[in-house]
C-alpha cells in the first residue's frame, strides 16, 4: 500500500525548459500516489500545464545561483521532506554533490535523475566528477540500458532504477486534426509529406545535417522540412550562416524561434514524421513529444533511441554519412508510411506516467 504520508520535494532548477516538462509530469503522478512538492525557479508557471500540486520557487537566473543554492539549503533542512528526488546537476556538480552529502546527514535520503550521463560538452574530467557525483545519491534513476552500463564502467555501484522517459501528453491540449494544424502552418500543402526538426536548435543534435538532408531531396515533389524551435546562445557563427542559407529553400519551413507551449501541439500534428539527426546525446525530450503525437521517429543510433525504437515506430540510421542515411530512411517512410502509423497502435503503454510513477513509488521506498 502507498501512503500520502510521505513528504517528497522534486527538484528542477529551472522553471521552463525540459527538465521541468518532465518533472511535472512525473509529479502529476507521484501527487496521487504521495505527499508531492515540486521545487522549482521562479519561471515556473503552473497554467501553463494546468496542474495543481504544490509548487515553490527557490531559484531564479543562473547568476543569482550562489545565493539560491543557500535559499535551497534553507529551505529544505527547515521543511525537512523524507526524500528529495533531483532532475540532473543543479549547476555544478563538484559543489552540489557536498550539499547532496550535507542533507543525507540530517537524515534527508536523496535521488537523482540522470538525463544525461555527462555534459553535453564535457570536459577532460567531467567523468571523474560526473562519477564522484553520483556516488552521493542513494537512489539513481536512468532511462536506458546503455545509461546503467555507462554508470557501472564509471565505476558506480548503486543499483539504478531503469524507467522510460514518460511521454509528454502535457502538451496535447486539445482535439486537433492534421489540416487544422497545417492551416496554422502556412507553406504546407495538403499532400506533403512532412519531416520536423523541433527543439533547440544545436549543432550537436544535427540541425545542419538535417538541413543538408533538404538539399539532397530538393528535387522530390511534396518532402517539406519544418524547423521549430529557438537558436542556441552558442550556436557558432558558421553554422548560423549556413542555417541562414537555408530560409529561402522551397522545401525547408524554417520557424528559428522560441516555440510557445500552446503553439507545439500544432508542428506534431502536421508532420508525418519527427527527425532526430543527433551527433551527441543520451536521450531525448523531442522523441516523447513525437510519441505523445503518434508520430514515428527517425533517428541516429545514439543513446537510448535504439532502445525505444524497440516499442515504437521509426528508423535508426547509423550516423556515419548523416545526411545521406536521412534521405533514404524519409524516402523509404513515405513510400510505406501506412505501416509505420500502423504500428503505433498500442505500442505507448510502458510510457505512460502512471506506470512510471507506480515504479518510481517502488524503488524509491515510498510503499
């Protein structure tokens, strides 16, 4: 039996990225199973996902983090909850892995949630520290099978929970059907077949080869390349430029801006297909909102995508010549694209939060 007795805070540093998309999807779950408080910056806002578990906002811009960190501390030894589950580092691993051991000291048991297993720019020993941070942590929780493998060569014992990354039904808000959404979308016609690149815009997650992959199907009537999502802080002036060469192309849509959460639903439901061209990851938030959608997937064989491909519809590519292997994969999805939306029928239940959250409630002792 699982009692709402026991006092759980979830913690995302920040207030409206990913992260937080996943924590409160987890916390949607975990507050009916127990006594749930979702730790938070001040971005946050609970509308926006319609949801209604308690919420406090500690931290606030990254540059006010060394007084937050303090706020956090504060804050947790005066409320004192049985269990404190993080999403990833905080910040800085090396000093948050002190304040991990600090709260276990006052009898805090603590849990991470390792979306990726290191930086997705790490340095020369961002393994070393990576390794000595997780070893703080009672409980572990990772999303694939390659995670757990990489925790043990990283020399770490603690025996992880190994869940799916649940999907992001957050953003379904409403019936929409495929015309509505492409009425919204102007540049899309009626019998294109359309391949989306949402999310962050990034070199590592290969938006240039997704864009190269345009030009070597510019020829092929109705392939329409949609582009969603905010140009990264860092993205290289090069790669910027070469983005920018392709805004004018007939078959690319081209949206390089910040997507609002009630706009999202409409690029899924108006593509056939959602394209992950990764060069570098561990797993991906984009992938769960094209599950949330019912839209196969194709993707580099990185991370935990081969994993999920295993219970999902789509393709894996083998990333050594990127753009070529994306063409033939999105030629060969349209030509038979009926029986990969086929077989999206029922394939979605080991990811949805409920089942998720029930084994959340198991390995984190919360029965």
């Amino acid at each position: 039996m699982i009692t709402s007795s026991r006092r759980i805070h979830v913690v995302s540093f920040t207030g409206n990225s990913g992260l937080t998309d996943y924590a409160v999807s987890l916390c949607r779950e975990l507050d009916k199973l127990a006594d749930v408080t979702l730790v938070t910056a001040a971005s946050y806002d609970p509308a926006r996902y319609q949801v209604s578990f308690p919420h406090v906002s500690v931290f606030r811009r990254t540059r006010q983090y060394p007084l937050d960190i303090l706020r956090y501390l504060a804050y947790t030894l005066r409320t004192r909850p049985e269990l404190v589950l993080w999403q990833s580092w905080l910040k800085y691993p090396l000093l948050e892995g002190w304040l991990v051991m600090l709260l276990r000291l006052f009898g805090i048991r603590m849990a991470l949630t390792i979306h990726d297993l290191l930086p997705h720019e790490p340095k020369p020993w961002s393994r070393r520290v990576c390794a000595w941070f997780y070893r703080r942590f009672d409980k572990l929780v990772v999303h694939s099978q390659r995670s757990v493998e990489g925790l043990r060569a990283m020399g770490v014992r603690t025996e992880p929970l190994l869940v799916p990354h649940g999907i992001y039904d957050i953003f379904r808000l409403g019936p929409l059907t495929r015309e509505q959404a492409r009425a919204e979308l102007p540049g899309i016609g009626a019998d294109d077949f359309v391949v989306l690149f949402f999310g962050h815009i990034d070199v590592r997650k290969g938006i240039l080869e997704f864009l190269r992959t345009s030009a070597l199907m510019r020829d092929q009537p109705h392939i329409k390349f949609v582009v969603a999502g905010g140009r990264g802080s860092t993205l290289p002036a090069a790669a910027a430029a070469e983005l920018d060469r392709y805004k004018d192309a007939p078959n690319v849509i081209m949206h390089d801006h910040l997507i609002p959460f009630e706009r999202v639903q409409y690029y899924f439901t108006a593509a056939h297909a959602v394209a992950l061209p990764y060069l570098e990851g561990t797993t991906s938030g984009v992938i769960k909102l094209a599950m949330a959608f019912d839209r196969p997937f194709i993707a580099t064989d990185i991370g935990d995508f081969a994993e999920t491909l295993r219970d999902w519809s789509g393709l894996l590519t083998a990333g050594r010549a990127p753009a070529a292997e994306f063409a033939e994969a999105i030629a060969r999805m349209r030509a038979d694209y009926a029986r990969f939306a086929a077989e999206l029928a029922d394939k979605s239940a080991k990811y949805q939060w409920p089942t998720i959250a029930r084994a959340h409630a198991q390995y984190l002792s919360l029965a």
